[in-house]
C-alpha cells in the first residue's frame, strides 16, 4: 500500500485520533489548527497561581460503555476515577441532580420508600394526559411533573438555549433519567474518569509519532488542500464553504472566571435552575481532580447565549430551521471531493467524547480498508440528518 499524505484540520479528538491510526500504518499526517494549542475544546492547562488544573473551554468527563474507546484512551492517559455528582441551587435550596430519591424527598419534604416515590411521581404529579411527547417541556412534564419542572428544568433550558422548552425537542430531556434510589452519579455509563494530568496531555501523546507534524497558530483555507491526497475537516461545516448558504445556528458560552482562598461550593458543578440567576452554572475547576489537594481555587461562572460570528460554537441548536439548512450543506459535502467532514462542528452535532473518539477509530479504519483494497478515496461523511 503506497503512502498517503492527509491533512488533518483541527487538532482536537478527531484530528488526532484519525491521524494517529493513519501516522501508524505508515502515512504522512499534517494537523493545523488555528488556536495556539492543541486539544481543541477539550484543552486542559495547570493554572500558574493556583496550581489548579483547568479545563479552560468548559468541563469534560470522559464517560464510556465502549470498551475499546476506553482501552484507547488508557494508551494515552492515565485515568482516574471520577464520578460527576452535580448539584443545583433552586428556591434557596441546594439539590442532586439528576433528579433522584433524595431529590424529591427533600423537594416535597417527605421520606418515601422507592416505590412510594415512584407512585407519587407517576401517579400524582406526572402528567399522564401526555401520551406522546413531542417537546422538552411535555417531556418533562410527562416524566416529573409541572413542580419538578419548574424548579430545576424550564429557567436553566431557557438561559442554556435562548428558548422556551416548548420550542425544543424531547429528545434533548432524554439525557436526564429520573432514578428512584439515592443514586447522583450524572452519568450511568460503565467507564467513567479523568485524566490525571489533564486532556491536553492525553490528545499531546496521541499526537506524538513521527509521522505527525503539528502547526499551530494556522488558519486553514481550501488551497491547503492541494499536495495532499485527503483532508478530514473538523471545523464547522458551513465555515468551509464560507457560509455562502447562510450561518447555522449555535449556542456558545461566555466564562467568568474567578479566584477564591479556600473551597468555593463543596463540588464540582453547581446549576442555577431559576431563570433570574443570569449564569446557568458554576464549575469548580480543582474538583475535577479530586486526588489533587489546592488551598486556592479557579471557579468559572457559565452564560449561554447565541453564537455570532467569530465565537467559539459549542452547542448546534439543530431546531427546524438548522436542519433545513444542515441538509442543504450536506448535499454540498456529499460532493466536495477529497474531504471528509467529521467531529461535533464538522457534523454539525452534539457529540460525548468517546462518540467522538468511535467515530474517528471508524473512520480511518473505513480509510485504510479503501487503501487497502486499491480504491479511489471518497468522502466518509457521517449521515447526520
């Protein structure tokens, strides 16, 4: 198999993912990225007053049931255990999430069993009349009922997507499961941690081979391309095509950062469920590492607000009117030769990391057997639609 030279853009996950499996069955790997720093937005930097390391663009938790992404990340990292236990200030009080026993019997000032609170939330406050949820707001309606609702779920989604939670879909309240046991670990996943020197670190030695040159501080433009026999393109996907269909749409964030002596809020992630609490959360960076003891700490208060240009896209909106759009680019991308779209901004996507990270190991694996097999390389475009 005669070697191939690819240009990764974007030294994120899927850049470098896709370029250490390509750089190891003997290709030339280029990764740009215009930042001056490697990891993308899961950059992770040690804070020079405070020793605390940062998550600099917002938190990240690898959370997996995928083995092999698991084992992957193990190569590279030396992960710890990590279990995100959020908490959330309502009505002067502050509460687990997600919503779990202890949750509502602290909520409805009560202590029932398991399957009394079952009953009570099914039987008393669910809204049963809602057969079929169509929107976040019968979603969770349907699932806890209107008091629930009110408290921890409408003011943080308006403050988080700019919208009434009638106006989003189900399938976004979903991701939060309702537990009738004392059980807070956000997530439920099997594989669950931090690395222990950071993200940074990790994506810096999966990068580290040499087949793999890395520029920084380099803004990609198509004649790029040329010299190269591919290009996998993790930037947004109608930034490519200089959004000569019109922009699609993103919620980004704005971070006030600040310092306190001591520990500021007990834990990691604490959200604000109210709408007149402007910031939808506030993150404590040093319980990220909870192996790690500071006497300082970094804390970042969180606004999400819509995405202009030249912002950071972090959340695709994907309502309607994105999607018709979406659909329209990816005609576009389906026919651009020679680049493969991939990554949250190049699908134009809500991706974990290690979806991120499965995606990236399919796809230069789908590359090599093409390679491999003597045939033309084509776009590998996930079907995002």
């Amino acid at each position: 198999m005669k070697a191939s030279r690819f240009l990764m853009v974007g030294a994120g996950l899927s850049g470098a993912v896709i370029g250490r499996a390509l750089a190891e069955a003997g290709h030339e790997i280029t990764v740009v990225d215009s930042r001056d720093h490697i990891g993308g937005n899961c950059h992770t930097q040690r804070d020079a007053d405070t020793g605390v390391m940062v998550h600099v663009y917002g938190p990240h938790i690898f959370h997996t049931d995928d083995e092999e992404v698991w084992s992957y990340v193990n190569r590279y990292a030396n992960f710890l255990p990590y279990k995100n236990r959020v908490k959330t200030t309502s009505r002067g009080q502050v509460f687990s999430l997600p919503v779990n026993l202890h949750t509502i019997n602290q909520f409805f000032a009560k202590t029932m069993r398991p399957d009394e609170a079952h009953s009570f939330i099914t039987e008393e406050q669910a809204d049963t009349s809602i057969t079929d949820p169509q929107s976040f707001e019968e979603q969770a309606m349907r699932f806890v009922g209107r008091e629930l609702y009110e408290a921890f779920f409408k003011g943080y989604t308006i403050k988080q997507w700019g919208c009434h939670p009638s106006e989003l879909p189900a399938s976004i309240l979903k991701r939060l499961p309702v537990r009738f046991n004392y059980d807070d670990n956000y997530f439920f996943h099997q594989f669950q941690g931090m690395p222990e020197n950071g993200y940074t670190d990790m994506i810096s030695g999966i990068l580290d081979h040499p087949s793999i040159t890395v520029k920084l501080n380099t803004t990609f433009d198509r004649n790029m391309a040329e010299g190269f026999n591919h290009v996998f393109y993790s930037g947004p996907l109608d930034g490519y095509f200089d959004y000569e269909l019109g922009r699609l749409g993103y919620r980004t964030l704005d971070f006030e950062r600040f310092t306190y002596d001591g520990d500021y809020q007990g834990c990691a992630v604490m959200n604000y469920g109210e709408e007149d609490v402007p910031y939808t959360r506030i993150t404590e960076h040093k319980h990220f590492a909870p192996w790690e003891t500071h006497d300082r700490s970094v804390c970042y208060r969180e606004y999400s607000r819509a995405a202009q240009p030249g912002d950071i896209p972090y959340y695709p909106i994907r309502q309607v009117k994105e999607k018709a759009l979406l659909g329209e680019y990816v005609e576009l991308a389906n026919k651009t030769a020679n680049v493969t779209f991939v990554g949250r901004l190049g699908t134009y996507r809500y991706l974990d990391m290690d979806v991120t990270i499965r995606e990236s190991l399919d796809t230069a694996a789908a590359v090599l057997a093409s390679l491999e097999a003597g045939d033309d390389l084509k776009p590998f475009f996930v079907s995002v639609l």
